[in-house]
C-alpha cells in the first residue's frame, strides 16, 4: 500500500459513513489551518465530518519522535498523537465551527493513553476518530473537548483527548496583560547560573531539544525550564508566552531522567512514554524562570519495577502552569489500551496552543 496517497480504515465500521470519500495523506495542510509557520511542521492532510460533532482526522507522522528522529528502531512517540489532536482542534474549529484565523486557541487539558508500535523507516498514516463536546453553556464562550481515537496505520493504538477555549484577538489581549500585571509583582529574579542536562539523559542525542537545566539550590526532582527560542519545532513561529506542548515535552524529559539506565546500556535513554494525564492553569512568561518539580504518583511504581508513573508540576514565582500526571515504561513488549480518560467540563484557561 502507498501511505502517501490514500488509506481506507479497515475498522471499526462505524468510524466512516458509507461513501465518505476516503482520507487523503498526499500532502499537509496549509501551515496556518494549524497555526504552524512551517509546512514541515504540519502533521494533518485532510479531515471529513461524519456526522453531528464527528470527524476523521487523517496525519502522517514523518518521524519518530516529538522533536527529532532518533535514527534508530524505536516506538514511535505519543506526543506525536498530542501535537496531532492539538492540530486538530485549531483545523476542524476554523474549518467546521466558523472560527475566524486570527482567533486564539488556549489549552486547559491535555490526556493520553497509547500503546504506539516500533517505526524504524517511512512516515506513518495516521487517523484519529474525533467525537467533539461543548465544556460551557455559555453562549458567548467558545470552549470545547476532542475525544479521539487514534489509529495507527489501521490498527487502534489508544486514545487521546484535548480540552481548550477560543478567544477572539481583543479579549485573548485583555487576559493576556491581566496575567502579565498579575505576575510582575510576583516575577523571580533573572534567573541564576544553569547547566543543561546531558542530551542522552532525556531521550537525545542533540542539545538542542534539552529543556531542563540543573541550578543551584535545587534538588535532586527538580530542574529549571531551559528554552531555546530558536527551536525550530517548540518555536516554530513567534508566541507571547510558553507554549504547552513546551511544558509537557519538559514533563516527559523529567520522568526520563528520573528512570535510571540499563545495566551496560548507552546513548539516549529509551523510556516509552504511555499516558498522560495534565492540567493546564496558567500561561507561563518568556522572561522568568520555570522550575519543573516531580514527585512519585500514589501508585508509583508496578511490581515488576517497569512502569512507572510520576507527579509533575512547572511553578512560575507563585503560579502552577501545569499539573501532568506521567506513566512511563521501560519493559519490551505491547500494552492494551485503557479506557478515555474523561474530560473535566469548564475548566480555566491556561495556555495558548
């Protein structure tokens, strides 16, 4: 089969309404359906409604990870399918919900749960399956969820969903210079000496996609946000504040350098992550440091000592930006899907997609 033309999900039936033209993969989307600068960047091709508040969503995943390919036989990453539903939300609100361009997209939640296959060369067709819900009964707020199905070159991999509120360009303006007043008494001193962390211990081989830095006064669980504005991916195109997929990327490279490696093993650590639960409640600021903390969920660690789940949070002076809660593996073999995650309604807003 040419993944990069067209592909008929071969279940479950009800996903597609008989004669639904089929999902093309031939070519991304323009850049700004998805707010991205970059075409590269682009992971949707197409997406069709199905019916009242449904939709397919067809990607193609042209690497294995978030940020880079690693080059190497590895599962693919499930921050894939976050950036993916992310995508989808900006694509199918300005395609299918009237949402002018221009109109500001601010993340409240974040949740996977996946079980991705090892890729080790070609891009991979992805579908997800969207059943979307209002989260307010206001009706001048434009807040939704995105529960997805995700399918991974036909086979179901898990589930994903997304949380978020639209805000035209005067009223995004408005909350933006509240936050900005609200944090300035409360902003921490620039932000002392900091040594990024080793690229290998969180995942890569480049340090260029290092977030976190060691600094003084900190212990062992913490580190502080390192960005890199010229991140070709994470800062893709210019943003008033710290994107959320910047935060939960620094999530996941906290739980990796918290897993220790292999006996004889070298090179980027290879912890898959599997789930993940978070809340954003803040937008976080360009000009002040952001300390990401974790602490061992209430379940911890499995009895084989393989999977492990940790409490994440990223402080900014007083304020949490994010809550995630992180389950991670390190044991070969594959893992049943669980259930949605639910979403939790009207939630505050947060971050800006």
């Amino acid at each position: 089969m040419n993944h990069t033309n067209r592909l008929l999900l071969p279940a479950p039936h009800d996903l597609l309404f008989d004669g639904c033209p089929p999902l093309s993969f031939a070519r991304p989307l323009p850049p700004a359906d998805v707010h991205k600068a970059a075409a590269a960047e682009v992971l949707l091709t197409d997406a069709r409604p199905l019916g009242e508040n449904r939709f397919a969503v067809a990607a193609l995943w042209p690497r294995n990870t978030f940020l880079a390919h690693r080059a190497t036989s590895s599962p693919c990453d499930p921050l894939l399918a976050a950036e993916t539903i992310r995508q989808s939300a900006i694509h199918l609100s300005h395609t299918f919900c009237d949402v002018p361009i221009g109109h500001h997209f601010v993340l409240s939640g974040l949740d996977l749960d996946l079980d991705l296959p090892v890729w080790d060369s070609g891009p991979l067709p992805v579908v997800l399956g969207v059943t979307s819900t209002k989260t307010t009964t206001n009706p001048r707020r434009m807040a939704r969820a995105l529960n997805a199905d995700v399918y991974v070159a036909g086979l179901h991999r898990g589930r994903c969903a997304i949380r978020f509120e639209v805000l035209a360009p005067r009223r995004y303006a408005m909350i933006r210079d509240r936050a900005r007043q609200a944090e300035r008494p409360a902003q921490q001193a620039a932000a002392g000496a900091a040594t990024a962390l080793p690229p290998e211990t969180v995942g890569f081989h480049d340090d260029l996609h290092v977030l976190l830095a060691t600094a003084q006064g900190l212990p062992d669980t913490a580190w502080q946000l390192r960005l890199r504005r010229d991140h070709p991916v994470l800062f893709d195109h210019e943003s008033d504040h710290i994107s959320g997929m910047a935060l939960l990327e620094a999530c996941r490279q906290a739980a990796t350098a918290l897993t220790p490696p292999a006996p004889g093993a070298f090179g980027p650590r290879q912890v898959a992550l599997t789930a993940v639960a978070s809340s954003y409640q803040a937008f976080g600021e360009l000009d002040s440091p952001v300390t990401i903390t974790t602490l061992p969920a209430a379940h911890g660690h499995s009895p084989d000592g393989g999977t492990r789940t940790l409490q994440l949070t990223a402080r900014q002076g007083s304020r949490t930006l994010i809550t995630a809660t992180v389950t991670t593996t390190t044991t070969a073999g594959t893992r049943s899907p669980g259930p949605t995650v639910p979403h939790h309604g009207d939630q505050t807003k947060a971050v800006a997609s």
